[in-house]
C-alpha cells in the first residue's frame, strides 16, 4: 500500500495515499479499534448536510471564499450520494464528544473537494478541515445537531411508518376476529370470555400509544444548539451564520429544525436523546408483549394452547422432523430486549455528563441511531411475514370456551360469590361444564342459564 504523509499537532502521520481521510482519521483508527462496529452511516451523512449548510451559510455570510464554498458543497453532495461510504470506518467508541467523526467528516470533504479544485489529496492549502470544512463549529455544537438530525430522520422515514404499519396489521386481524368468542386469561389461568378481536383491538391500542409517543419525543429533535460552538457562547461565529445555516438544513431534510432557545442546556445535556431512548423503551417493551402473547396464544399444536395459528416461515428444529416455531415472534422478542438495553445504555450515558458537555453523545448516537434501525427492521418483518398471516384455531378456542369455569362469574349476582366458585370447582374438578353442574343442581332453569352463562353476552357485557 502507498502512503502519504501528513502533519498535525502531535507530529508526522502515515494515511494511506488513496484514502479520503486525512491524519485525525488515522490516528482514530490507530488508537481506537476496539468493537470493529463502524460509526453508523446515517451519522455521516447527517454531519455532511451540516457541513454542507455551514459551507453556504459561510460563504452568505462572506466568511468562506466562493470558489472554496461550491468544493465543499459538492463534496458534500458526493457523501450524500454514498460515493464515500467507505471512508467512514471509525469506531463507534472513540474520543469523547464526537471529535473523531466530526475530523472523519471534515478530513473526507476537504480531500474530495481539494480533488474537485484540481488539487491533490492532502494540499490543505487548497481546502483545510478545520479552517474551511469546520468553519463556524465545534464539535460540542454540531455533534448533538447531528444526533438530532440523524435520529429525527430515522425516526421519520423508517420507524413511524414501521410502527403504523404494525398498527394497521393488527387493526386489521381485530376486525376479522371481532365475533370469535374465546376465553380471556389472567395469571396465565382461564378468566371471564372476551372476543379474540378485543384481544388483538387491545394489541393495535397499545402500538397506537406507541407512535403517539415517539412522535412527540421525535418533536424534540427539532431543537438544535448550533452556532454555539465550544462551550455555548457562539465563539468564532454569529447570528447569521447560525440563521442560514439552519435554513439550509431545513430546505436539505425537509424537516423544521430551529435553535435552541438555550444552546448552553443543549450541549450540557442529553434529555431530547433521553426523551426518545424512553419512547423507543415504552415501544419495545408494548410489542415485546404483544410478541410474547402470539407465541403463548400458538404453543402447541397439540400440547399447548393452540389457538391461533402463526404463520409457517422455515423448519424450527434440526432434529425433529415437522416441527414450527414462532421464529418470527421470537426474533421480534430478542430485538425488542436489545432495544431496552441500549436504550438503558443512553440513559447512563445521558447521566454522565459533566460541566459544559457530554463526552459520551458518541453511544448516545450509536444506540440511538442502531435501535432505531432494528426496530424499523423488525417491526416491518413481524408485521408483513407473522401478524398479517395470523389464523384462529376455531376447533381448539370453542372446546375451550365451552369448558371454561370461569363462566361462573356470571352467576354470582344471583346465588352469590360462594356458591357460584363451588359449582367453579365442582366443574372442573368432575371434568363436566359450569353449565352441567347447574343443571344436575337445578341451580336455575335451562332457558335462564343459558342466557346468564353465555360467553357471547359476557364477552360484550350486555345485561
């Protein structure tokens, strides 16, 4: 491999001749080659729309030469093309703040546009990443803007849609299932009957919930502090610079982004990422429940409860022949666990901060960003290849049903809670139904009973 040689602070550093990246870059990966997990790429490209709104804003407020501007822009424009994909390979744990990727960034858009001026990679004469590339930033004031604005865009693009589309599929399967009346459960025991769309209806509500709560933290993002630079007090750059700059990343993601009424809270803090690690939480845990319940409701076929059926993926055993799994369930349950761990992870990350900044917004913005990601992923799998092909198992819910002594709750409003838990336990202690036992003990005539034990009426509480 050729190399070329560059100079920083600390001295003389050898980068690979045809890398994008520059001494900063090389150093990171020097000192830092920890995970082998990349920063996210969502992380980059977010940093090259700042970058590329801060090269117009420079350049409108007659801070950046023209000529130097319109490099920037277009190399910019190629990160976001994702020509320079591969020039990102920092890891994910690395200096505090985010320095790492933002000189990663700034290291790759200087050499691409040194390359557009004619020049060659390195002559930072031409193009510099500090001078030009970070004009008017810090780290401390473009590293949470980038979080907020690569989070905000997965949140909007991938897991809203994701989350409404699970929505959807399970609204629908309630409608189809509104008239099947099953036994209801508590404490994993027989309960009173309910229908087995108000069970799903109640699955859809909680996905509901779910949107309605990451939208509003997703509302957070909006708020961004840059132009505060270093520490919050608008060091080395302006009103208009921080004005424009926002306006281009506006007119860029086509989101409403505006600054923060206070950017010294915002680079002190981490609450916007809290706020959203806490709705990613509350959606991972509804449908890690909803998860859970399909593969109780389907255990079986024969052995267990068996009362929908899932739909057939790939074999579930290499040992048994004919055996299905609920592996989509059970792949939706392991992301959802991942995704509360990683959640659980910003939030100590969030509590770390200290004084003017928080060095740990890095893993704030990987778990974030990768939580997001295989939520977004799975929710739509789950979605599309289980929950829309969820079946009844007819047979199975009426032999059920027609069993169930917890019909006998109907009766206590007229021989009284003792008697009526007798004839419960009579029942199922003889094998014979709630309504039997009340018939060979002439409890109430035949008309009356069925009308009092029925698991429709008790299933829609009408009196």
């Amino acid at each position: 491999m050729r190399y070329r040689t560059e100079k920083d602070v600390i001295g003389k550093v050898k980068v690979p001749a045809q890398a994008y990246y520059g001494s900063d870059t090389e150093r990171t990966i020097e000192n830092f080659s920890v995970s082998g997990t990349r920063v996210p790429l969502e992380l980059a490209h977010a940093y090259a729309m700042l970058k590329k709104a801060a090269a117009i804003a420079n350049m409108k407020d007659g801070k950046l030469d023209a000529r130097i501007a319109r490099a920037i822009i277009r190399a910019c424009n190629d990160v976001l093309a994702h020509r320079l994909d591969d020039q990102f390979p920092i890891d994910v744990f690395q200096a505090g703040a985010g320095t790492s990727l933002n000189m990663n960034v700034n290291e790759v858009v200087a050499n691409r546009a040194i390359e557009i001026l004619g020049g060659r990679r390195g002559e930072y004469r031409l193009v510099h990443p500090n001078d030009h590339v970070n004009m008017s930033q810090s780290t401390n004031d473009t590293m949470p803007t980038v979080v907020h604005i690569a989070t905000y865009l997965a949140i909007e693009r991938h897991l809203i849609p994701a989350l409404v589309e699970l929505k959807g599929s399970l609204g629908r399967k309630a409608a189809e299932f509104r008239h099947i009346i099953k036994i209801g459960r508590t404490h994993l025991q027989d309960a009173v009957p309910i229908t087995l769309g108000q069970e799903f209806s109640g699955y859809a509500s909680a996905v509901a919930n779910s949107v309605s709560m990451v939208k509003t933290a997703q509302a957070r993002l909006l708020e961004i502090p840059l132009g505060g630079t270093a520490v919050g007090t608008m060091i080395n750059a302006d009103d208009t610079y921080a004005r424009i700059a926002v306006a281009q990343l506006n007119i860029i993601t086509g989101a409403r982004f505006r600054i923060a009424r206070n950017r010294f809270a915002m680079m002190q803090q981490r609450l916007e990422e809290l706020a959203v690690a806490d709705a990613l939480k509350e959606a991972a845990t509804s449908i890690n429940k909803i998860a859970n319940d399909l593969r109780i409701l389907t255990s079986g076929p024969v052995g267990g409860m068996g009362e929908v059926t899932l739909p057939s993926i790939m074999p579930g055993s290499s040992i048994m022949p004919g055996k299905i799994n609920p592996s989509m369930a059970e792949m939706m349950n392991m992301v959802c666990i991942t995704v509360i761990g990683k959640c659980t992870t910003v939030t100590e990350a969030a509590n770390g901060g200290q004084l003017e900044i928080n060095v740990f917004t890095p893993v704030v913005a990987y778990e974030l960003i990768s939580s997001v990601r295989i939520m977004s992923n799975a929710i739509r799998a789950f979605s599309r290849k289980c929950v829309s092909g969820i079946r009844p198992n007819l047979r199975n819910i009426s032999r059920h049903i027609e069993m169930d002594i917890s019909l006998a709750t109907a009766l206590s409003p007229y021989i009284g809670y003792a008697k009526a838990a007798w004839i419960a336990r009579s029942a199922y202690r003889q094998g014979k139904s709630v309504r039997q036992v009340c018939l060979e003990h002439k409890i109430m005539d035949a008309k009356k009973l069925d009308k009092v034990l029925s698991p429709r009426r008790q299933a829609y509480n009408k009196g």
